[in-house]
C-alpha cells in the first residue's frame, strides 16, 4: 500500500533549512497553489523569494489551456514563487524556466528510478514510460513581470488505477513503475536541489538544455503544434538553447516558441 502520509509543515522548514527556498507556506487544502503564490505577492510584508508554496490537497488545480489538474493523495502539487531578477535571469528567459523544472524533475525520477524510461515533452510535461509523469504550469504574476510562477504536479505514490477512466491510459505515478512507495520529502528535496543547479548555470550562461535531445519525447517524431489559428507539422529536430522546438516543416526548419502539441507520432 503506497504512503499517504501528509507532509508535514516541520517536514517542509526542513525542506527551507536545506535547499535555497527562504519561505515556505503549507496547506492542507486551497484551491490552486498556483494562485496563492500569484496572490501572496500583493501581501504586506511581501514574501522572500524563493518561496515554496505547497498543498497536501488542491480543489481547482490548474493546467496549461484552462485544463483542470487531477490529483488525489500521494501526489505532489505545490508551486514556486522565483525573483529572476534576483536569481540573475532577464525577462527573455523566463520561456526557458518549464523546460528547466522538466529537467530538474526528470533527473529527480532518475534518482528515484535509475533505468527507468523518462523523458521531457517540450514544453512543460514529464513522461515516464510514455505516459505523463508531471505536469508544470509557469506563469508571469500580472503584478510583476520580473517574477514567475512555476507550478508543479508530480504523481508520487497515486494509483492510476483510482484516476477517473480517460486519465487511466495516459497518466503514471513513481509507485505505479516501481510498486513501492516513495519518499515526497525527499523527492522535493532533491528535485529542489537540481532546479537551483540548473538555474545557476543558466545565470552563468551555462547551455544547460545541451542533454535535451537524449530526452526529448518529441525528437524524430512528426509533430503538430496548435499555434493560434494554425496548426504547424513537422519532424521534431529538439529543441535548441533558448527553448524553441525546432520543427523541419515543408518550408524550412520552424522556430516554434509556444504552441499545443496536439499530437506526435
Ligand atoms: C499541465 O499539465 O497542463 C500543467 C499542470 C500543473 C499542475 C500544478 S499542481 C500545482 C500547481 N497549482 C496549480 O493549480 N497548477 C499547478
């Protein structure tokens, strides 16, 4: 039977004292993790940054598109509230910071399940097996554009098996691979001390998306893109250092810098 014990506030200023998080808010029930970061910055003394704003349970969790987030006991959702300014990063890199959490977080399974088959679907999924492991929401507080959002929805020791029936294909959690529980103290942690290693290297001008084409889910693969109106087609050539996926379509090689993947085969 895999572990729902909740985490605890105590659990999580551990978490505080040990990665680069100077703030952590804990709930055991709101309705979007996403939304109390967004919000807490219009509160008076103003949160420090990085904060982590995490939730044992989400009643209106939020996906990419106006999509709902599913989660049940055993998961992880929580969100982090980031100063790219004070984290050395400009406002054009902000695009970069999904594929980045992807990384951090596929490097995060690969300790948890070393031979296991991870990869990032570009631009903000987690695939484990050829199902979705993860799913990361960043978004741009209206009330500052040097902040960002970056919303996390990890499946942990859940059981697909109890998902509603159109998830049960296509989703995965750690237990469901493994059969055994997994620490979500300690994937936090450890997820947490992958992303600030990625984002230093980033503010130093490091290529830190370098590895993404052994990751990359979409690579060789003809893909389509819902960008506005249209829909683009192409061979995925990876994805280059700013973010873009790169799409050789009939007429060249396509920058894609935001869009839908509607499917890919
Ligand atoms: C997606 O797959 O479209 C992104 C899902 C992101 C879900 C997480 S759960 C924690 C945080 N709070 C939210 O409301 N959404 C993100």
């Amino acid at each position: 039977m895999p572990e729902h014990e909740p985490l605890t506030p105590d659990d999580l200023q551990e978490i505080v004292s040990q990665t680069f998080l100077r703030e952590v808010q804990h709930f055991e029930e709101t309705g979007s993790t996403n939304t109390e970061a967004i919000e807490s910055l219009t509160t008076i003394p103003a949160t420090e940054t990085p904060a982590l704003f995490y939730a044992e349970s989400q009643t209106a969790g939020r996906g990419r598109g106006g999509n709902i987030w599913w989660s049940q006991p055993g998961s992880l959702t929580f969100s982090l509230l980031v100063d790219m300014s004070e984290l050395g990063l400009t406002p054009e890199q902000q695009p970069q910071l999904s594929l980045l959490t992807g990384l951090a977080l596929l490097q995060t399974g690969q300790t948890v399940l070393p031979r296991a088959d991870f990869a990032v679907k570009w631009p903000n999924d987690v695939y484990l097996d050829g199902r979705k492991l993860a799913g990361i929401l960043t978004e741009v507080p209206p009330q500052s554009n040097h902040h960002a959002v970056i919303g996390v929805g990890l499946n942990v020791n859940n059981e697909f098996r109890n998902a509603p029936a159109e998830l049960q294909q296509t989703g995965i959690s750690l237990t469901d691979l493994s059969g055994q529980s997994h620490s979500r103290l300690g994937i936090l942690k450890t997820f947490l001390q992958h992303l600030d290693e990625l984002l230093l290297k980033l503010s130093q001008g490091e290529k830190v998306l370098e590895k993404w084409p052994d990751y990359c889910l979409l690579s060789g693969k003809t893909v389509t893109i819902q960008a506005g109106p249209n829909n683009i087609i192409g061979t995925c050539q990876g994805i280059d250092e700013s973010g873009a996926l790169l799409l050789n379509t009939n007429t060249g090689t396509q920058r894609i810098l935001g869009g839908v993947v509607v499917s890919w085969e």
